[in-house]
C-alpha cells in the first residue's frame, strides 16, 4: 500500500510540474499582453501567474519592469515577485530596478524597497558592477540601497570592497556604517580594508569600521585588532560600536570583560548601555563581573550603584553569590533604590531563596507577614521557590525560617506532594503560630482544597486564637466553594474573642451565599457595634447575592455613619441589589458630592445600577465627567457607555474628555457604544494629538457620507497624516463624502 501510495505522489508531482512548464510555455505571451490591460484584476493575476512559472518567465522582464510603475499594489508587488524568482535571468531589469531604490511614495515604501532590494539580491554577482556604479549616484536612498544589496550578496561582492571602503567616510553617518556592515558580510576579501580603516584618523571611518567587524564571521585578526584599539580609543561612537561589535562576533569573555567593565563608567550613555549588554550576553562567563558589581554597590554614585543593582537582577541565578549583600544593601537603601534591589533578589530566582530565608533569622514571628519584601520576592519568584522552601522545613529545628517558608508556601501556592508532605508535621506541631500557618500552606498546595474541609473545621474549634483565626481566613480564601462549611463559621461569630468574629464575619462575605437569613443576622450585628464590626458586616453584606429588604433599609441607615470605607462599602453591596435599592436613591444622590473619591466612585457606581429613570442619571453623570478624580471621571464615562444612544445628551461633554489623556481610552470606548450624531463634534477632534480619536472621527465621517461634506478641509488635511491608518480611513471619509 505504501509503495502504491509512493508511486501516486511521484507522478501527480511530476504531472503538476510538467503541465506548469507546458502552461508557462504556451501562455507566456498572454500573460506579458495581460500586465499592460485596463483591467486590474488581469495585470493582477498576469503578474502573479509569472512569478510562479520560474525560468519559462523571462521573456517578460522587459513587461515586468514596466508594470513595477503600475498604480495596483499587488500588480507592483507580484511583478517584483517574479523579477526576483527569475534569479540572474531578470539581470536585464538590473538597471531599471536600481533607479527603483529610490525613495517610493506609495504607500507601503518600505515593502517597496524590501522588494526591489531582494530581487536585486537574486540577480546576484551579475548586477555587481552596475551597483557599484550606483554608490557613486546623487540620489541618498539609490545609494544606500545599493550598499545593502551588495552586504547581502556576500562574497559574490568582492569586487565592490574598494568602493564601500570609500564610503565610510561618507557625510550621513548610517551611510558610512552600512558600507561597514557590508564589508563585514563581503568576509575576508574585505579585511585589508577595514583593517586600514581600523586605523584612520577620521571617527566615521573608525566607528564604521568597527560595525564590518560585528558583521564578520568569526573572530579573526579585524576583530583582536578592534579590541586592541578599544584600550585607549577616544570616540564614544567607535568605543559603542566595537562593544557591539566584539559581543556580536563572539569575542571570548574573558577577553570582552576587560573592555566591558571600565566602559561601565564611560561618560558616554551610549557606550554604558553597550557595556551593560555585553555583560548581559556574557552569560555565564558574565559571573566573574559579580565581585566587581558586587563592590559598586558601596559606591557614594548613585548612578553606579542604580547600575549594579539593574545587572545583578538581570544576569539572573548566576549572580547568587551577591544576594547576601544585595540584602545587605536593601535593609540600607531607601525609595527607588530600596525597591530595585528587591526586584534584582526576585530575578535571580530560586538561587535568592536560601538567602532570602536567612535573612529573617531573629525577627520575631509577628513580624513576619506578607508585607515584608521576603514575602514580596518570594511571590514573585513563584512556584520555582517551592523545593528550596520545601526542604527548609524541618521539624526538629523549627525557628523564624521555618515559619516564613511555611508563609512563602501559602503565598505561592505550588501544587506539590512533596510539599504537601514536607508540610504534614506541622499541623500537629506544639506551637499555635506553626499549626496556623502549615494549615494555609496545605490549603494553598493542594488542588482539591474542599478535601482539607473537616480538617478545617476541626482547626476552627482549635484552643488557640491563631490556629482558629487561620482556619477562617484559609476558607475564605477558598470563595464559593467553602459554602459546606458555613455552619461552622455561624458558630464562630458567637465566639468570645473578637478578632474571630471580625474573621467570621468576613468569611462569610467571601461565599456568596443566598441565605437571607444569615444576611439579617449579620445586619442585626451592626447594633452599636464598633468602626471595625461595622465595615466588616457591611463589606460581608455585599458578598451575598440576594438580600432580603429589611437589609436594605438598614444599609440606607449605615450611610449616615461618617466613614468612608463603610459607606463605600454600602454602596457596593446596594448596588448588587439594582432597583429594588430604590430607597437609597436620596442618599445616593447626595453622596456623588461627598468630599471622598473614593465614595464618589461607589456612589456612581451604585446609582448608576438603583436609578431607573435615564434622564435623572444623565443629570448626575454628566457633572461627574468633570470630577476632579480619575477614577469618578472613569465610572461616569463607562456608565454613559452602557446607557448608549439614550447618552447622546452627554456628547458635548464626553468629547471634552478626549483632550485629557488619561480619558481617551475609556471615552473612545464609550463613544462607540454611544454614537454621538453630531458632525461638528467629530470635526473638532480631527486635530487630536491621540491618532485612535482622528481615526475614530474619520470612520464616523465616512459612515455619514454626504452628510459630513462641511468636513472635507479638516479630512484633507489628515491625508498627510504621519500615522497610514488615519491617512487611509480619512481618504475612505473623503470618497464616501463625495
């Protein structure tokens, strides 16, 4: 069956190659008739069929040229297709298509270019002399696209050499280095050449000569002399582009190093940055930098020690060895400085893990929390973390350490048995902290979670407050599906200690119950009860999902407590409720005036949801989208948004936020949903510094066809927009407007 199957494919192949040859032969002349047609779609497919037929093709060169000026953009593209998949046989179009490098005003130049450049390339050693002749032309671009097609025939361009040597001195600088970069691919047909330029007195000539060795091949005598030269070379330039260029051709590191630290503390931007690159791609010979880095970090400059910062976190688990005193330098640094040199310890990694563990020796227990940078780095180094601070759990020598990788577990959540088991003794462990916290990591490292439920509940009615404490926030953690072990959590919010109500409470919020019931239980708790039971209660309120209506009023009454988190935390939950929260409206609307933005925005939020006549809303967002916080700013305008066409009273004052930048995301979006109608105000915003606001003006305008002719100037105007999807959409405007 196999062979059968062989021989099938064999002459199908055979039979489709054949018949192309037959159908390029017989059709050729056709095909040349049909790329000078008056109908697109024949000089279109003419031009594609040509570039597919291979050799039988040659006879349209001459056809192909003329059609590389036609106005169709596929017609062009497809024709420089084939030009180029003739190979040498198109050498005739050689002098046609470097007239073409010239700079192209269609409207896709650089494919232009790209194209012309390779079917140049294509042609190869052929069309060399001609583009040598072309390095001599007026025209920049002719030039400078000449120099590019040599560099990628390589060797075969030997005998341009002298010439491109000539250019680097040449007065536009990216002229010069890319006669360098074409050296350099030539090979070693070149290297007297950039070897004497290596020595020249003129700096575009030395600068250019250093991007040919970046371009070489392999490390040779051009490259060991560069290096040399790099020791005492005064040119910032040269000494930038020969970092690059040594990293680049694969100059050992124990060569490059040399050069790459002092170069650290050059005056020139450039030149450090190529330095820290280096370094960079070193890796791992980029270890025996760490000393030196290391010693920066004592520095008085604090450039230098920004600097050492920024490399040892990228040079990643290679630079272990600098974590003690990466931790060192954090406890002492502050601000900027303080942060960077955590986030250097989080990108090192699992290497960082033991220092990072180290580091909270003697602290005391209640210190040791999620807000402190060990846990900060330790979350962000994840999972990876999990065998270090797995094997630092050990029960006989229980201290700071062993708590904080217990914590870093919970944090990380890494899904492991091993961790599971590494875990397992200290549930039983003689101290209450321990037992609390091995009880969250188990939780967290575990993907079945509701498995660990009795063992959860039993720790619930556990002696001690931690244990217990940690037993509630831990199904908290767990959402929705902690809801079977809600029972347990009414019986802890009669409990004597006031920290597990609080944590009850909260839970319970966290479940999304539908009890309503236990939903006026917890209102009931709000009877004198303190600033910290209240926000709890109200915050829990809004967890569940449906609240019976006695609830409601009480909420309505929470509002005339004069606390911004409570009321803040009411409005959420009245919003959940939609309409049927209606008695709140009175409050609600007042409290889009209170003098926290933060109430403000849950305020909105919620009325936006209660409020069921349009026209009244509208008469509260409209002001809001002038607030003096983002955020309300933001709330008012998304609100307006899903309001949609009954918004476009608003319209006037939504496009005013398009001149403030943090709102033109979310204004655009909302104007979509909206679909303001009037002309003038799309008008007014085709001069936007933001390029998605004229684009969305100049869709709008189209879309109004004649409607829209007052709007010809202003669109007229953005046809030489810098940006080609605003100029094509305003060139679109203006065919519909007419």
């Amino acid at each position: 069956m196999k062979i059968w199957k062989t021989v099938f494919l064999f002459l199908l192949w055979a039979l489709l190659t054949g018949f192309g040859s037959i159908i390029a032969a017989g059709e050729v002349d056709e095909l040349i008739k049909d790329l000078s047609s008056g109908d697109k779609v024949k000089r279109r497919e003419a031009a594609r069929s040509l570039s597919l037929i291979g050799q039988e093709g040659k006879p349209a060169v001459p056809a192909l040229v003329r059609a590389l000026d036609d106005d169709e953009e596929q017609v062009f593209f497809w024709s420089a297709t084939a030009l180029a998949n003739l190979g040498p046989d198109a050498n005739e179009a050689t002098p046609e298509l470097i007239k073409r490098l010239r700079r192209s005003d269609r409207r896709y130049r650089d494919q232009v270019r790209l194209r012309v450049v390779t079917a140049l390339t294509r042609i190869g050693p052929a069309a060399v002399p001609q583009l040598i002749d072309a390095l001599g032309n007026e025209s920049e671009s002719i030039r400078s696209g000449a120099v590019r097609v040599l560099g990628n025939m390589g060797s075969d361009a030997h005998e341009a050499s002298p010439r491109l040597f000539a250019m680097l001195a040449d007065k536009e600088i990216y002229l010069g280095e890319a006669a360098g970069a074409a050296l350099g691919k030539i090979g070693p047909a070149a290297h007297p050449q950039v070897l004497e330029a290596l020595g020249s007195d003129n700096e575009n000539v030395r600068a250019a000569a250093a991007v040919a060795i970046g371009w070489m091949s392999e490390v040779g005598e051009p490259a060991k002399r560069l290096a040399k030269r790099l020791e005492a070379e005064p040119s910032s330039r040269v000494m930038a582009n020969g970092l690059v260029a040594l990293n680049r051709v694969g100059l050992p590191g124990n060569q490059l190093l040399p050069l790459l630290l002092p170069a650290l503390d050059h005056d020139g931007e450039r030149v450090r940055h190529e330095a820290m690159n280096g370094l960079l791609s070193l890796r791992p010979d980029s270890r025996a930098a760490i000393p030196y880095l290391v010693g920066r970090l004592a520095s008085g400059d604090p450039a230098k020690r920004s600097q050492a910062i920024n490399l040892l976190g990228r040079i990643g688990p290679d630079a272990k060895e600098a974590v003690p005193r990466l931790i060192t330098h954090l406890d002492q640094a502050s601000g900027e400085e303080k942060a960077a040199s955590r986030q250097a310890i989080a990108e090192i990694g699992s290497a960082a893990v033991p220092g990072i563990l180290a580091s909270v020796k003697q602290q005391p227990l209640a210190k040791l929390s999620d807000n402190t940078w060990q846990a900060q780095c330790l979350e962000e180094i994840g999972s990876q973390a999990a065998p270090a601070l797995a094997a630092a759990l050990k029960p006989k020598q229980a201290d700071e350490v062993v708590y904080f990788a217990l914590l870093g577990l919970k944090n990380i959540r890494a899904k492991s048995l091993t961790v599971r088991q590494a875990i397992l003794p200290f549930l039983e462990y003689e101290k209450a902290a321990f037992r609390g916290m091995a009880l969250a990591a188990l939780v967290a490292s575990t993907d079945k979670p509701a498995s660990l439920m009795p063992r959860l509940q039993a720790a619930m009615r556990d002696d001690n407050t931690l244990v217990r404490k940690a037993a509630i926030d831990t199904l908290a953690s767990l959402g929705p599906s902690a809801r079977a072990a809600t029972s347990s959590l009414v019986e802890s919010l009669t409990d004597q200690d006031t920290v597990i109500q609080l944590s009850a409470v909260r839970a319970i919020g966290k479940l999304g119950s539908e009890d309503t019931a236990l939903a006026r239980r917890l209102a009931g708790m709000l009877d004198g009860a303190g600033t910290d039971l209240r926000l709890a209660v109200v915050e829990s309120l809004g967890g569940f999902l449906k609240l019976p209506k006695s609830v409601v009023k009480t909420l309505v009454g929470v509002l005339d407590v004069n606390h911004a988190a409570t009321q803040s935390a009411a409005f959420v939950a009245l919003a959940k409720l939609g309409p049927e929260a209606k008695p709140a409206l009175s409050a609600l609307n007042k409290a889009v005036r209170h003098d926290d933005s933060g109430v403000r925005a849950s305020a909105l939020n919620a009325l936006a949801k209660v409020e069921t006549d349009d026209d009244k809303l509208l008469a509260v967002l409209k002001p809001a989208l002038s607030d003096s916080s983002a955020k309300v700013r933001h709330m008012a305008i998304g609100e307006l948004g899903k309001l949609g066409s009954d918004a476009r009273p608003a319209g006037p004052e939504l496009f005013a936020r398009l001149e403030v930048s943090e709102d033109r995301q979310p204004t655009l979006e909302a104007l979509r949903k909206v679909r303001v109608r009037d002309v003038d105000l799309y008008i007014s915003i085709l001069d936007n510094d933001e390029p998605l606001v004229r684009l969305l003006a100049c869709q709008v305008l189209r879309r109004s066809g004649k409607g829209a002719r007052k709007a010809e100037p202003e669109l007229r105007k953005l046809l030489s927009d810098k940006y080609d999807y605003v100029r094509r959409e305003a060139r679109r405007a203006l065919d519909a407007i007419k």
